[in-house]
C-alpha cells in the first residue's frame, strides 16, 4: 500500500526544519517509527509526525522537559528518555522554535550514535560435507 501524501502543514513544518539544518554539512533525512527525521552527523537529532516537532535532547533533562506545556515524551513507555514531541503551541513563536531546534543541536554532537547494522550481502555457503547423520538418513532412504 503506497504512503500517504503528507499534509500541508507537515510539509511546511519539514521545510522549517530544513531550513534550521541549512549550515550544517552531515544531514540526512529518512523516514523512521512514522516520523519524518533529521540525522545530523550520523544521529537522529530533529524530526517531523504531523504539525509536531520531534526533538532529541539529553536524557538527564526528561523528566523536567516532561513536564513542559505542549511536550510530550516519544514513548509513554518509557525506554526513549529524551526523545519529545513538541506540540505547535509550543514552538508557535520565533523564541520557542530557536529554543528547541537549538537545544537538540546542542545536544547533538553528545549523543550516543546508534550502532551501525550491518548488512550481509554475500550468502553464507551451503556445507554440503556427508555427515554421520546426513549420510545415515540418505542410505535408510536408498539414495547413494
């Protein structure tokens, strides 16, 4: 099933944040858990669901940044400490979105980068060496 066609405002939102990215060299933007984000230097750092902001700041800070009017934590499991979604009342003047955009790129170079996956291209080889079990099954069968 082909991806929805984001809305408008999502779409201003993810220029806005481009935009705050402009000097920065190491961004890539990708789709990850439904969320448009931006990794800057290799790190998921801002990120974009609907008209909300996602921000990743430091982890000592969560339970205080919790508690923020329009905030609310990425995981209300817990497990994600320092990942917010930020509610357009929260960000809707210049001060508040400096405030947040700057913070995450503050923590940024800070933050733990997540391990590379690697990726197996080469098929591991079919061992087709007789063992006692393998040749046992092939002679009760009468294959030879």
């Amino acid at each position: 099933m082909p991806a929805r066609p984001l809305a408008p405002e999502t779409l201003h939102l993810i220029d806005a944040v481009r935009d705050a990215l402009i000097d920065y060299t190491d961004v890539e933007e990708k789709s990850m858990f439904g969320c448009y984000v931006f990794m800057v230097n290799g790190k998921l750092c801002l990120g974009v669901e609907n008209d909300e902001l996602l921000v990743r700041l430091p982890p000592s800070t969560h339970a205080e940044v919790a508690e923020t009017a329009g905030v609310r934590p990425l995981s209300s499991k817990g497990g994600m400490d320092g990942y917010f979604f930020i509610s357009p009342v929260a960000y809707a003047t210049r001060t508040a979105w400096q405030h947040w955009i700057g913070s995450a790129l503050a923590f940024n170079p800070l933050a733990k980068a997540s391990p590379k996956r690697k990726k197996n291209m080469a098929a591991k080889p079919v061992d087709d060496t007789p063992t006692p079990q393998r040749q046992s099954a092939t002679a009760q069968k009468g294959i030879e």
